[in-house]
C-alpha cells in the first residue's frame, strides 16, 4: 500500500466505449491546469495492456494493480495527490479496494459514469475504430453500458454525453471532485 502525508484523491471517469473517457480525461485536465491545481492522468487501459495475459492473470487485473500501484508511487513521491482515472469498469464497487491499495486506505474516490445512447457510441467508434475490430468494439460496448447501468453504485455521478460538449461535460466532472473550488485547499 502506498502512503502519502495528505490523503489522496481520484476521479474515476468510468463507460461504454465511445463514450469519450479519454477525452473527457484530458479535458478535466486543462480546467484542472487552469485553476493551478495539481493532478496526474492515467489511462487504465493501458495498465494491463500485455499478451497473452500474464500466467494466473487471465482478465489482468493483477497487472492492472501493479501498474498503477508504480506509477501512483511515482506521482505521490513527487507531491501529487489528485488522480483523473479513465477505465471503462474503474467506477465500478470491486476497484474501491485496487485504488485503495494503490494510493492509500483513505484515497476519498469519486466517480463519474459517461453515458451515451447506443446511436451515438455507434457513430463515435465508427469514427474511431479503423482496424479488424469495429463490430467486436460495438457488441462489447453495448453489453458493458448494461454492466455499468446496472451495477454503478449508488453514489456514482452519471454524465449523459449525447449531443453535449466536452468542455461542459468536464465542468460537471471537476464540479463533482470540489478540486477547483476556491474555498478548498485544492490548489495548494
């Protein structure tokens, strides 16, 4: 477990694909770099991107962990405390335990779930996936915006993505951290 004087924090940007976790992320990150607050970004994606799985590791979550356990410590050592996190299942109640193994027992976890109706993470991995695995994409994203409807937990911020920007999409993302609130010691 990693210690840290200040509790961490993170946002857990979790959804389908197509929903626009990444682009969110970095948008999160420039209102958050505007307002001087300090914060590191982290795709989890590519946390437990390995082939084939490693042995005993079939879905990678133990590399996933381990990943992010290194690469937190390499922030936290540093003075960061604030995490923008994006994985399609992070908002999910069973990464509570990952994220608190990583950035400490009292990492305070805020998550927000981007939603999109199945037309549009239609149009926007069309646009995106130009390789072999578009229709393996659009049947895995559809099943996984089930997943995530229905085992969010209660305190997770849901985000409808549909025909919004993603500037005011990430306003109500960094609103729901308290990390640019003025009156906060968030810019310290």
């Amino acid at each position: 477990m990693q210690n840290t004087e200040e509790n961490a924090e993170v946002l857990l940007l979790g959804g389908r694909a197509g929903v626009g976790k990444t682009t969110v992320a970095w948008e999160v990150s420039a209102l958050l770099r505007a307002a001087a607050v300090s914060h590191a970004v982290i795709d989890g994606d590519f946390m437990g991107q390995a082939h084939p799985a490693p042995e005993g590791d079939p879905d990678r979550s133990g590399i996933t962990e381990a990943n992010l356990t290194a690469v937190w410590a390499n922030y936290a050592r540093r003075g960061y405390r604030r995490l923008i996190y994006t994985n399609t299942y992070s908002v999910l109640p069973e990464t509570a335990g990952m994220f608190r193994r990583a950035m400490g027992d009292r990492v305070r976890i805020v998550r927000v779930l981007l939603t999109a109706s199945d037309a549009t993470a239609h149009e926007r991995l069309v646009r995106r996936e130009i390789g072999s695995e578009l229709a393996q994409e659009l049947a895995s994203s559809a099943r996984k915006a089930r997943v995530l409807d229905r085992r969010a937990p209660a305190d997770t911020l849901r985000v409808a993505t549909d025909g919004r920007s993603v500037a005011d999409i990430a306003r109500e993302a960094v609103a729901a951290t308290g990390w640019a609130d003025p009156r906060s010691t968030a810019t310290s």
